[in-house]
C-alpha cells in the first residue's frame, strides 16, 4: 500500500491507542498469573497480536472479544513454536519467560528482527542453563531451563533484556539476583516493567542496579485497563505544533511511567503550547525554535522530533540515539533519507542529527523501509512541505498504530490510499 499526503490544515481531538509496551507487559503478567485475568485494551496492533499468540503458545488461554483480552493462565506447555512476526520487544520478553518455564522453544522472526541483536542477553541464559541453536536464519531453538543465581547483564544494549530477565526470575522458584553494569538506557521502560509486576503481586526489590528477586506466584486484581499510548500520541501532537493549530489527545494519563511522555516537554522547549489534564493533552503550534536533545532514555522519539526540527527556526542537535541503528530500520538512516527526500537540511551524526530548521520543506518521495515510524512520520511531515508526499510501503504502521492514518483524516490530514502502479 503507498500513500499520497498533500499539504492540510488540521484540528481537533482524537482518541489515543492503547499503550503498546503496557500491553506487551500486562499480557505477559495475566498469563502467568493465579486467575482469569480482563484487561481493558482499546485497541490492538500487530505486535501486541504477536505477544498474545506466543503466550497462547505456551499455555495460556487468551481471547479478545469487544475491546477486552480475557486471559486464563493453564499449565504450561513444554515444547513449541512461537511466532514472534516483527516485534523485538515480543523476542526480549518472552525468550528468557520461555526459559523460565523449561523445554525446548523455537523462536520464529520475521522482517529485520534476526539481525537484530541479543548479546549479552543470550551469552547469560547460556550461563545459566540454556542452550541455543539456529535452525534458519530467521528460526531460533532453546532447550534447558533457568535456574535461580547471580545475573550481571550490560544495560546499554536494550532495556527489554532487563524487563524479560525480571519478569523470568518472578516465575522462577527461588532467589535471585540481577545486577546492570554500566548505564541503564531507556530505564522508563524497565521501571514500567517493575510496576506491572508489583500490581500482580511479584517480590522484586530494587537498591540501585541491582534486583533482588524472589520468584513466587503473581496474583491478578482481576481487571487491569491498558493506558494510552504516549509513542504514537507523539504524531499527531507533533503535527499540531509544526502546522501551528490545535489538537487534542484523549486517554492519555499525565501520571505515567512511560518515557515518551517527555514529547510534551520538548515541544514545549520548541515553543508549542501545551495543556494538560489527568487524562487528556492538548498541543497548539506557534513559532518554533530549534533545541538540543539528549535521547537516550526516548529513541522512538527521535524520527518525530526530526520532522519537528525541521521546521523550527534555528538549529536543533539531537544525541545518544545510536541504538536506533538496530530498530526495524537503521533509523538514523532511514530517518535521514527520509527528511533529506523531502527537501530537509540535516546532517547524520554518529549518534543523531544536526538540523537546520527551514519555513517549509519540498514534498517528495519516501520509502517507509517497512519501518512504522518512519512511514507515520513522513505522514507527519507533510504539513510542512509545498508538495504533496507519497509513502510507499505506507501499511508499515499496521505494526504500532493500524488505524493511523484513519485517525490523521479526522483530524483533517489530505489523505489518499493507491495502489502500486497508480499514475498520480
């Protein structure tokens, strides 16, 4: 599917999705859980869908029906497959849970997301009684069973090794210790992690880097809602500001654990206006200027916050993004290519970008690289260009956020679905 996005003006509110990376967690924590656990779940993407269907795999019972996941944890399965399609954060959570429960698994990835890197987690399940063996290049096979002990793992690679490891020596009986060397990145995530955990009862405790952990059963409350969603909300909050109109983001909680949250503050250092309530945000664009950014703890963020860049006056400088180079993209460089296509004036750091903000940018072509964010913000960016944008691949948001550009053309986006070949 390509997709034609041609200069708009846009306003008004929109519902936001249901949070991803809550619902990864809260999926995984009902399916090992001592009850038939409901949790309210307004909308589903394809990665969410990948989580369900490999908890299915190993055991649990997991139906969504009317806007609900009614997940009935059952004795677990020692063998099987389990589909993990795109999503790396499905691969990082579940491979150690899967280890937690003991057999032999095969990990089935789609996409990028054999290349896509599992050291040093892999190197500390192996130190701990598992055995790894790639069976294809995108089929991965484990066999043995985690035992209890003294975990270090490096915390600079990817926070979803901490979060599996954490949630996998919750189910483990006995005690534990996990240690992270050197700077934790993305820590928002992690801290999401721990209080998912906490809700359903686990005894995890924390003293700096190191985890103490004591594996017992986790305990439902029953019924859980899935908040919205911060990382996608970020698109059409930033749209707002770069079009200087408003736009409003229901079911969005001010107090939240996730770290793309922080995109309020920075378009509020950009010089958007924004407003706030315990479960709604508001954005309403003025003049922009550029600003300097330090990343690390939000790399989703990054690829938006280029397009904002952009279009604000001045220089913005973005670091500590270099672990973008192992999403579903290289999405420094797809980034990059994306705005430079549109006419954009930035320059490719080792770890971010310099910017040089422009009035307006051109219009043009972009490929989506089968990266959802990357086709959302080429979307995004056309706001500010001359032309119109044509997205190929565009369906790449199917990923995070199915009904995006739905969502875009209620709030006034020039949207048009063509096929490959069309003459436009």
């Amino acid at each position: 599917m390509n997709t034609i996005v041609k200069p708009s003006n846009i306003s008004g509110e929109i519902l936001a999705i249901s949070s991803k990376s809550a619902a990864h967690r809260l999926l995984i924590a009902s399916a090992f859980s001592n009850e038939r656990t409901k949790l309210l779940c307004e909308t589903v993407s394809e990665d969410i869908l990948a989580t369900a269907d490999c908890l299915r795999s190993l055991g649990a019972e997991i139906k969504y029906e009317n806007k609900v996941f009614e997940v009935h944890p059952k004795e677990k399965n020692k063998s099987g497959t389990l589909f993990c399609n795109e999503s790396g954060t499905t691969l990082r959570l579940l491979l150690p849970i899967a280890a937690a429960i003991g057999g032999e698994w095969i990990f089935d990835m789609r996409g990028r997301l054999p290349e896509r890197p599992l050291s040093p987690l892999k190197e500390e399940l192996i130190a701990h009684g598992i055995s790894f063996e790639y069976l294809d290049t995108n089929k991965l096979k484990t066999c043995g069973k985690l035992t209890c002990g003294t975990y270090k793992i490096s915390g600079e690679v990817s926070s979803q090794f901490i979060s599996g490891l954490l949630f996998a020596l919750s189910l483990l009986d006995g005690e534990s210790t996990l240690e992270i060397t050197g700077k934790l990145e993305s820590e928002p995530y992690v801290n999401m992690t721990l209080d998912t955990l906490n809700s359903f009862g686990a005894d995890v405790k924390r003293n700096g880097n190191i985890f103490n952990i004591c594996g017992s059963q986790l305990s439902s409350k029953g019924e859980y809602t899935v908040e919205g969603d911060w990382s996608n909300s970020a698109f059409p909050l930033c749209a707002a500001a770069i079009s200087k109109t408003s736009v409003t983001l229901n079911n969005l909680s001010a107090n939240t654990r996730q770290g793309d949250a922080r995109i309020l503050e920075i378009l509020e250092k950009f010089g958007a206006n924004v407003e706030k309530s315990h479960d709604s945000v508001t954005v309403a664009g003025k003049s922009l200027s550029g600003i300097e950014i330090d990343a690390k703890d939000i790399p989703d963020l990054v690829p938006i916050i280029a397009v904002v860049a952009s279009l604000a006056k001045g220089t913005t400088i973005i670091t500590g993004a270099s672990r973008l180079r192992i999403k579903e993209s290289d999405r420094l460089q797809t980034t990059y290519e994306m705005l430079t296509n549109l006419g954009a004036d930035i320059k490719l750091l080792d770890d971010g970008f310099m910017i040089n903000g422009k009035e307006r940018l051109t219009g043009g072509i972009v490929l989506s690289h089968n990266d959802h964010r990357i086709a959302m913000c080429a979307c995004v960016a056309a706001l500010g260009c001359k032309d119109k944008v044509v997205i190929k691949n565009a369906d790449a948001v199917k990923k995070s956020y199915p009904r995006f550009f739905e969502d875009m053309k209620k709030l006034g986006f020039n949207i048009e679905i063509i096929n490959e070949g069309d003459e436009k």
